[in-house]
C-alpha cells in the first residue's frame, strides 16, 4: 500500500490530514520526552506528576460538553480553531514550567482543551466533506495520526539525548508551532465549500437499503443528548468497548512480563504491531462502514475479535514462554481488528445519530467515553484483571460482548407507524 492511498480524496480532506499528521508529530514528541523533563530535570516527584495526570483527566471528562455547546452556538469550526490555538499556548507555556503548579495549571489546560477538540475535530469533517467521503476521511486521519505519532516517538529520542533543558525548551516551542500551523489548516480548510459526492463509490462500499434521501445533509430535530436515552446507552456501551485502549498499554505490557514471563522489550515490538496494523487497516476497514447499516453491521463483527483476543490470553495463562508469545501475538492482531471495526463504526453512527443542528453537543457527550475509560480502564485492568488470570479475562470477554450488543440495540434503526424507514426516528427521545 502506498502512503498516497492512506489519504482523503478531496482536497479538504488532504488539508485535514496534513493537520492530523502535524498534530501527532507533536503530541507524540511531547508523549515520548516529557515525563522525562518534568521528572528528571525540572524535579517534580513522578508521584505528583501522575496525580497531575489523574487530575486532568477528570477534567478532560468534563471538558467536552462546554464546548460542544458553544459550539452549537457560534459554530464548529471557530471553536476548534480556538482550542487548538489554546493548545499551542499550552505547550509553549511548558517551557517556562519550573515547578508542580505551573505544571499541574498547564497539564489540565491542554488536556481539557485536547479531549474538546477531538469530538469537534468529527464534525468538521463532516461539514467540509461528502457524506460518501466522511467515514474514509476519519479513517485517514487515524491512519495519519498513527503514522506521525511514530514519527515524533522517533524524533523525541533525539531530543532525549541531548538531555538538556534548552532542547525540551526547543520542543515545546516546535509544538506550539505545530498547532498554530494546524489552527492554520483547518481555517484553510474551512474558507472552501464542503466536497461534493463523489460520482463513482468506492470499491467495498454499498449501498444502504431504504436509506432516507440527503442522509447527513438534513437539518433534523433539536435536543439534549443527556435526555436522549439511546444516544446515552451507545455512548455507555462504547467507553466498554474503548477499553481495548487499557488492554493494549496498560495490561498486555503487564501480562507479558508478569504472567507470561516474556522480557520487557517485547511489549514495544507488540505495540509496533498495533502501530503498523492500524495504518494498514484503517482505511482498508472504513469502506465497509459506508452507510449507517453497513456501520451497524461492522459493530455487531466489533466483538468477535475482541472477544477472541480476550480468550487466547486466558488460555496462554500459565503456558509457558513459547505458548504466551504465539499466543500474545495472534491476540494483539485480533485485538487490532477489533479496534478497527470499532473505531470506523462508533464514528459513522455516533454522527448518524446526533440530530445535524445538535451534532457538536451529542459528539461531545459521545466523545466523554474515552475520558471515561482513561480514568476507569487502569485501574479496572491492574486490580481486576491481571491479578484474577484467566477468569478476568473471560469477563472482560463478556463485557465487550455486552457492550456490543447494548450498542446495537440502542443504534438500530425503527420504523414508525407508517412503516417507512426514516433516520430521523431511529434516534428515541425522553
């Protein structure tokens, strides 16, 4: 596969994805070098900088309600451009952080503004390109960004060896100029008129039965999505099924050399792993979640690999180095498919079933499962899971199973008393 097919068709959605890869070149620099900084040169105890972390994170939970309701008010895309101008004035503000509270005030900032940004982040891409485009250009830009976090991981290592406060400074102010670039993209971006359908369909995609004419382009009842009782079970279900996140940093890391007796290099090799396969699939999965059917029926196959991944670490528990690393490899490819069709099919519904003049608040709410997850999904793998063995594994199985099947119910679509299928009331409100 060539990088050139990794990207969005139009031309919007090439300017999107060259933001994205800026913003992961950044972000993964900072992910890989400042712990480092903040521990080892500024002085601040690791404790208090993951209390910091914690902290914001709750935050970040909160985070994207706000502004998704500003964002229905004054528009997506000002909003967006802002944040991601807030978070360039955050890592720029890192190089003059020389104690706890600095870090902490600056930690919390760019973190609420991140975790606002990202559920905005959809619905541009669903103002700027064609409704046939959308899932693909999301895809794109996840492909992308997995791409450009490699390549900051890579450069901060220059950055580490040097070991000194002027190159950590040189970084921050590198970040803060990669977000202004990217502010810069997306208003580029913004200034064109919205992509039109394209003409031919690409290969993979089908078409959606009795779908409703102008899908993704109507404007649709007004709500609350904290009264809307589906939109609600979906968002629940699928910060269940964010948890694969959790399984692959936090407990396959720690399976491998506790459990498994694996040396502790082999986790980066996993991760690479996830890495690669992510790039390769992204888009690859995304022509099959074209339509609100397609992408209901991409969920309902979410939990298979999920699921499989889940039982072979339980059944390589205690097997012995040679079974656990066959056994750790097949599941972490299962693990990475099962993100995948996550990832595409949860973007493709949450849109669909945000009302279009509600879309920023709804993808808002929706968005706060991640948050969620981040704050729930270490603790729930390091006290539950990996000290109970197989049998944790099993019901972290059900789990996702449960998750997918509460997400399909609250997704699927109903027909009104007319019998004729409409979008509009596949949405049930309280």
């Amino acid at each position: 596969m060539k990088f050139a097919d990794l990207l969005p068709a139009s031309r919007n959605g090439r300017t999107l994805a060259l933001g994205a890869a800026v913003d992961a070149v950044a972000v993964g620099m900072f992910l890989a070098a400042a712990t480092l900084y903040f521990v080892g040169l500024v002085g601040i105890p690791a404790v208090a900088v993951g209390g910091a972390l914690t902290a914001a994170n709750v935050l970040g939970l909160l985070g994207p309600a706000p502004f998704g309701a500003l964002a229905g008010r004054i528009g997506t895309l000002p909003v967006y451009v802002g944040l991601t101008l807030a978070r360039a004035a955050g890592f720029i503000a890192y190089a003059f952080v020389d104690g706890y509270a600095g870090y902490f005030a600056v930690t919390c900032l760019i973190t609420v503004t991140t975790r606002a940004a990202l559920p905005l982040l959809q619905v541009v891409v669903g103002e700027l390109e064609s409704p046939d485009r959308r899932t693909r250009t999301m895809a794109s830009l996840r492909a992308v960004s997995n791409a450009g976090m490699t390549v900051g991981f890579l450069l901060a290592a220059v950055v580490q060896s040097a070991h000194s406060r002027a190159a950590f400074t040189a970084l921050f102010v590198f970040n803060g100029a990669a977000f202004v670039a990217v502010a810069l993209l997306i208003r580029k971006a913004g200034a064109r008129p919205a992509a039109q359908p394209a003409a031919v369909a690409e290969p993979g995609d089908r078409p959606e039965p009795n779908a409703p004419p102008g899908r993704g382009q109507r404007p649709g009842p007004t709500g609350s999505p904290y009264r809307d009782r589906r939109f609600l079970t979906a968002t629940l279900a699928n910060s269940v099924l964010l948890l694969n996140d959790s399984v692959l940093f936090i407990l396959v890391p720690l399976w491998m050399t506790r459990q498994a007796g694996l040396p502790a290099g082999a986790s980066s090799v996993v991760l690479a792993v996830n890495t690669v396969l992510t790039v390769v699939l992204q888009v690859f999965v995304a022509r099959f979640a074209q339509g609100f059917s397609n992408a209901l029926r991409l969920l309902r196959w979410t939990c298979v690999p999920l699921v499989l991944s889940c039982v072979l670490f339980a059944a390589a528990d205690g097997g012995g180095v040679a079974v656990a690393l066959v056994a750790v490899l097949l599941a972490v490819v299962s693990l990475t498919v099962g993100e995948n069709l996550h990832a595409v099919a949860a973007w493709e519904l949450s849109y669909e079933m945000a009302p279009e003049r509600s879309r920023p608040q709804y993808l808002s709410v929706f968005s706060m499962g991640m948050s969620a997850q981040l704050i729930v999904g270490p603790f729930l793998m390091t006290a539950f899971v990996l000290p109970a063995g197989p049998v944790g594994w099993l019901v972290l199985a059900a789990l996702f199973a449960a998750a997918t099947a509460a997400f399909s119910v609250a997704a699927r679509p109903f027909t009104v008393a007319t019998s004729t299928p409409t979008f509009e009331r596949t949405v049930s409100r309280v």
